[in-house]
C-alpha cells in the first residue's frame, strides 16, 4: 500500500479559506456585524424615546439615555461586537474583514430601518446594496 504524500499545513488552510479569511473569521466577521448593526438599531430606538439627542442640555439628554434599557443594552452589544471584531483582525487580514463587515451592516441596518422605523427602501438602494456585495466579493478575491 502506497501512501499518499501529505499536503504541508499552509495547504490545508488554504483550502478552508473563502476570499482570504478562514471560515472562523467570516463567522466572526458576521456575528460582530450583525451584533453592531442591531446595537445601531437599538441605540436609535433609544434616541428616538428621549425624543432626540444634542438639541437641548446634553447631560441631561445622556441621563435620559441612560435610563431607556434598550438604548443601555445597544451600548453593551455595540461593546461586545467591537471587542469580537478585535479579535477578527487580529487573525485575520483587515482588507478583507472589514468590507464583509460594513457591507453586511449596512443591509442589516438598511433592512431594520425599513421594518422597526418604517424607513422606504427604493429600488435604487437595493441596487446599490447588491453592487456593494459583488464588489465585495471581487475585491476580496486580490
């Protein structure tokens, strides 16, 4: 029985890289994405309770803040996404990451305004949303 000749370990991790970045780092690129867009969403809700945010006395505009629990725990998830997403590029090459990472926020973001704040997606932003993704995907294969 002949064996066959074992690739090197450079080879084999090549082989679990999608655009450059290993499986782990996409799946972490995507959940630090995911957690910041939807602290964004929860920090506009917040905003949005107090009825607004640097138009009067801003101690007291952050007190009020403060005192809205959904504007508090998108500050604690916006957190935690910032520290995981830390961990991504800390393992993982940045030009790739980040544009997954903002590409992937901004649709979230996008669709949330539309479904929670009754904000109009035209057709043009979903246009330009799908070019943001091609393009990606076709810089992330350099």
């Amino acid at each position: 029985m002949t064996s066959m000749p074992q690739e090197s370990q450079e080879t084999q991790e090549e082989k679990h890289k999608l655009m450059g970045i290993s499986t782990q780092g996409i799946i972490m690129v995507l959940v630090a994405s995911a957690m910041m867009a939807f602290a964004s969403l929860m920090l506009k809700q917040g905003i949005s309770n107090i009825g607004g945010f640097g138009e009067g006395n801003i101690i007291s505009e952050i007190f009020n803040l403060l005192l809205q629990p959904i504007f508090v725990v998108g500050v604690l998830l916006y957190g935690s996404g910032t520290l995981l997403w830390m961990r991504v590029i800390s393992t993982e090459p940045l030009s790739v990451g980040y544009p997954i990472l903002v590409s992937f926020s901004f649709i979230i973001v996008a669709l949330g305004a539309v479904l929670f704040f009754k904000e109009t997606i035209t057709l043009t932003k979903l246009l330009g949303m799908g070019i943001i993704l091609i393009g990606v995907v076709i810089a992330s294969q350099g």
